[in-house]
C-alpha cells in the first residue's frame, strides 16, 4: 500500500503547510494586536479586539452582514427549486428537441454571467433592480452548473424507485419531492456548498451593480471601507478582513471533508 | 377493423401521452429558460449587437459596421491587456499546477499530520479574493509592508513592488497561485486516490525507484486530470480581477490590467459601452476557443476508451 514518507518530504510538506498558512496566520495576528504591534511579532504583545470595535462602529458591517446573508439565501433558494425542475426535465422526461435545449442551457457554462457584466447591467437596469439585492442575485438563479449535477444525478436514480411510487399513486411532482430529492442529497450538498462559497466571495458584479449601504454585501462593503482613501489604519482593515472571512473560514473547518467533496465532486462534471 | 381502430386509438393514446410529457417538460424548464435566455443568451446577442454600432449612453448609436474592432485593434491599451492576460496565464497556470501536483504527491502519502498539511493547502481557496487581496496588499506595501521590512532588515533598499511595471505582475501572480494551487490539488488527490495499488506493487516488485515510478506510471496517468485543470485555469485567469480593483486599479499605466479589467474600466469608468461591448465579444470569443478546446479533447478521450 502507500508507504510511508521519508523524512526529508515530511519536513518539505511541513514547510509548505505552513508557509500556505503564513498570510492567514498574519491577518489574524495583525487584528487581534494593537496597531504598533502589526509588524512587530512578539510573543509578549497583547491582545485585543479594538481593531474589531473600531471596524464594526465605523462601517456598517452588521448591515452587510445581513446583505451577504440574504444575498447568499436567496441564491441558493432560487438556484435549487430552478435547477431541480429543469434536470428533473432533462433526466426524466423523453420531449422533441431536449437535446438542443440542453446545449442552450450548457453555453452558460462556457460563457458565464460574470463576463456579460456590460449588458447584464442594462437588463438588470430595465427590470429596475439596480441597487437591489435581487439585482445582484437574478444573473446567477438559473445555473447550468447546478442544472448540469442534478441531472447526472437523477439519471442514475432506478427505474423501480420510480414505478413503485407511481403504483402508489405519486404524481410526477410528488415522485420528483418523493423520490428524486431525497436521493439527490449529497449532490444537493455539493452544490449548495460551492454556491454559497462563490457568492459569498463574490465582487465584481455585486460592485458593479450596487451603491448604498442597504444592498452592499461584505465583499464589496470591506473594498470600500479598505479605500487607501478613507485612511483607516491597517490593523482596523485586517479585522475587516477577518470579519468577511470568518464565516466561510469557520464552516470549513468545521465541515472540512464535505467541503473538499463538494469541491471535488463540482469540479469533476 | 377493430384491430386497426385499436391501433389507431392506441397510437392516439401515446401522442396525447407523448404531448402531455412534451407540455410537461417545458413547463419544467420555463423558469430555467426564461432566466438564461435573459441574463445569458440576449446579453451574448446584444453585445455583439452593441459592438456594431456607435456610442450612446442610452439606446443605440448610429451603425458603424466594424469600425469599433478597427478601434479595437488601434487601440495599444487593449494589446496591452491581451499580452497581460496571456502571460497573467502562462505563469499561473503551469505554476499553479506543477504546485498541485506536488502537494497532491506529498498529502496522499503517509504523512504524519496529513489533516492539518491538507487543510494548510486547500484554506485559500475558500477566501474570499478580495480579503485575500487586502492581506496581500499589506505584503507588497512600500517600506511599511512585510516585504520591505524583510529587505530591511537585510539591508535592501525598499521598493515599491505593485507600483514599478516590472514586479508588479508577478506579485499579482504569486498571489493567485497561493490561492488556486490547493484548489487543483484535490483534483490531482482525487485521481491518486483512485489508482490501482497493483501498479505502485508491480514497480516494488521489479525495483522501479519512486522517481522513476512517477516519472513513467503516476504523472502519463494523471494527463487527463491535467488536461482538465489546465483547461479551467485557463478559464480562470480570464474571470479573476477582483485583486486588481483593490491592488492596483489596472496600474500602473494598465502593467497589470487584464482584458476583464479593461472592460470593467471602460464600461463603468468611461462609459463608453460599444467599446466595452466590442472588448466582450473578444473575450468570448476567447472563452469560446477554450471551451471547444475542451470538446474536442473530451471527445478523443471517449474514442480511446
């Protein structure tokens, strides 16, 4: 089986592993020290969580908090029911032309929303959704991706599971909640994970389409709030920093193995 | 008789059936199709539209045919950003996935401690760029910045790494590998994971070293993993410039601008949107390229099998 390392790749890895965590180790030290201590790193220095205070109370981070929250919901929300319908389609029902309307689904695959941020702005512009919440949300409700998984998934689901709920009675919708949703668990998970990741990390498009306080998520409130021109000591922007990141960071240590499988599993289509 | 009735009303039955399921199935899709066609496909019609005609803040210009392209192609900024793109991706991708490997390599052996070495590689990707960005930039910092203050302490003049053109880009590109090389390597774990015992107990038993055994089994089997990392990091270093709106704004003087910067920049900056949107069609037509790159590779891989 796998043999054991030898010494000299132990150590190599171990220098890697921590070298990869060196930025993160630093951002933290720099927000929980005193600003003299951002560069200085002694053993002695003494903690604190003023850099954290003074973020919270001189930008609106509970706000954008609640706007990368519900900007990540209602995401997932919308992304789930859609992409559940439409693979239900493509995996289980024999109509003209679904190959072709496949192949239209997956060119958002190759071409996603993310590029298209000139018109996508004057459509979101139109539907008048600029500043909002949903405006940032919409572009990304009907995602091939998560089309593309599902219908993988509910390919595989056995004939017989279907027909014996159908003996009993289910209608179609029923089987799809019945049958079909409860097998699909782990994809569900998969893609649910790697959805709220992006979108919780995402910047462009939010950046783009939003202008005020009430719609800003995270990402795009720390740019603001980080500007060279506000002037706001560096200490203070770590701890903004570890404050967008802290959410993700903590539920990936703590949901580490479903993490790296949902990544996996996304990745390989 | 009645057998033909049969048939025909049996016939009648599976095309109503047929229809019904027909029906059924578009009513599934609609909501999907609705949302694609609007925030997908028309944008991807309209934008080549747009890069037909002349400038408007609203509605569109007069027709100009292609005279947007020919000011496309006039236009040094925009090879600029091209030779930054490319280069944004022949750096990173090979060093990103040369690194993937290696960890990969060292994690699926028996390591001690190989949690937390795993977790140590993988945590960047799940930042959001542009934290990762903010911490960076406090790196790259002139004089203040931790860089500096190693050179410093060395006794090495400061410098300013993100605003001299010549370091610039390979800050930016140190950067992204730090946060995408862990994020290939579960790719390259997986498909270590998944080889057969049998091949690393044939090597043991004609004496192949470990070299030699990568060199000539591990690395030609894990090609197609490689060939499908590379293909989505190419595909990346077109879709990330977060860092830039924080790092360095495209500068200086666009040496570390990309080609979707750009469009940002002049679509949200300049306003200048039929320039924006000839710039798009360009990176579709990129996007596009490497896409059926993709196709064509995964379809030879099925006629091997």
């Amino acid at each position: 089986m796998r043999d054991r390392l030898p010494m000299l790749e132990t150590v190599a890895a171990w220098c890697l592993a921590v070298l990869w965590l060196l930025p993160l180790v630093y951002a933290f030290w720099s927000a929980f020290h005193p600003a003299e201590f951002a560069t200085r790193f002694q053993l002695t220095a003494p903690l604190t969580l003023e850099n954290f205070a003074r973020a919270w109370s001189q930008a609106p981070f509970p706000r954008y908090y609640f706007n990368s929250v519900a900007l990540v919901l209602m995401v997932l929300a919308g992304q789930l029911v859609v992409a559940t319908l439409a693979a239900y389609a493509f995996a289980r029902l024999r109509f003209a032309g679904s190959n072709v309307v496949f192949a239209f689904v997956l060119v958002q695959l190759m071409i996603m929303p993310d590029v298209l941020i000139v018109e996508n702005y004057r459509v979101v512009g139109t539907l008048g959704l600029l500043d909002t919440i949903p405006g940032i949300a919409l572009p990304y409700i009907a995602s091939a991706f998560g089309i593309f998984l599902l219908r993988q998934t509910f390919k595989g689901v056995p004939n017989e599971l279907v027909d014996a709920a159908r003996v009993e009675g289910a209608s179609s919708l029923g089987i799809l909640w019945r049958v079909f949703v409860p097998l699909a668990k782990p994809t569900y998970i998969a893609f649910g994970l790697v959805s709220v990741s992006y979108h919780w990390n995402n910047f462009l498009w939010p950046l783009i389409v939003t202008n005020s306080v009430e719609s800003r998520p995270l990402t795009v409130g720390l740019a603001v709030f980080g500007a060279p021109e506000t002037g706001v000591d560096w200490s203070v922007i770590t701890a903004a920093t570890v404050m967008t990141m802290a959410p993700l960071l903590m539920a990936f240590l703590l949901f580490q193995r479903q993490f790296v499988q949902s990544f996996m599993r996304a990745g390989i289509k | 008789m009645a057998e033909v009735a049969a048939t025909l009303a049996v016939q009648d039955g599976m095309r109503r059936t047929r229809r019904l399921t027909g029906i059924h199935a578009w009513l599934l899709l609609l909501p999907a199709l609705v949302l694609l066609a609007t925030f997908t496909h028309y944008p991807i019609g309209a934008t080549f539209v747009r890069s037909l005609f002349g400038g408007g803040r609203t509605g569109l210009g007069p027709f100009v045919g292609l005279n947007n392209y020919a000011a496309m192609l006039d236009d040094p900024v925009f090879w600029q950003v091209l030779r930054n793109n490319f280069v944004f991706a022949a750096a990173t991708v090979p060093l990103s996935i040369a690194l993937a490997l290696l960890m990969a390599v060292l994690v699926d052996g028996k390591l001690r401690g190989r949690g937390f070495v795993r977790l140590a590689f993988f945590t960047p990707t799940v930042l959001p760029m542009i934290a990762v960005a903010n911490i960076w930039l406090f790196f790259y910092t002139p004089g203040y910045g931790l860089l500096d203050q190693v050179r410093g302490a060395l006794g090495l003049a400061s410098h300013n790494w993100l605003g001299d053109p010549s370091t610039v880009m390979a800050c930016l590109i140190v950067m992204v590998v730090w946060k995408e090389a862990g994020f290939f390597m579960i790719f390259y774990l997986a498909a270590l994971q998944n080889m057969p015992p049998e091949l690393k107990e044939a090597a043991n038993v004609e004496g192949a070293g470990r070299w030699y055994f990568f060199r000539r089994v591990t690395f030609p089997l894990l090609m197609p993993t490689t060939l499908f990392i590379s293909i989505n990091a190419v595909i990346n270093s077109f879709k990330l410039v977060d860092q830039l709106v924080i790092m360095t704004k495209g500068g200086p003087n666009n040496a570390s601008s990309l080609l979707l910067y750009y469009i940002y920049e002049v679509a949200f900056s300049f306003w200048d949107t039929a320039y924006a949107s000839t710039l798009t069609v360009t990176l579709i037509v990129l996007l596009a390229a490497v896409a059926l790159t993709k196709f064509v590779y995964l379809d030879r891989r099925i006629h091997y099998q």
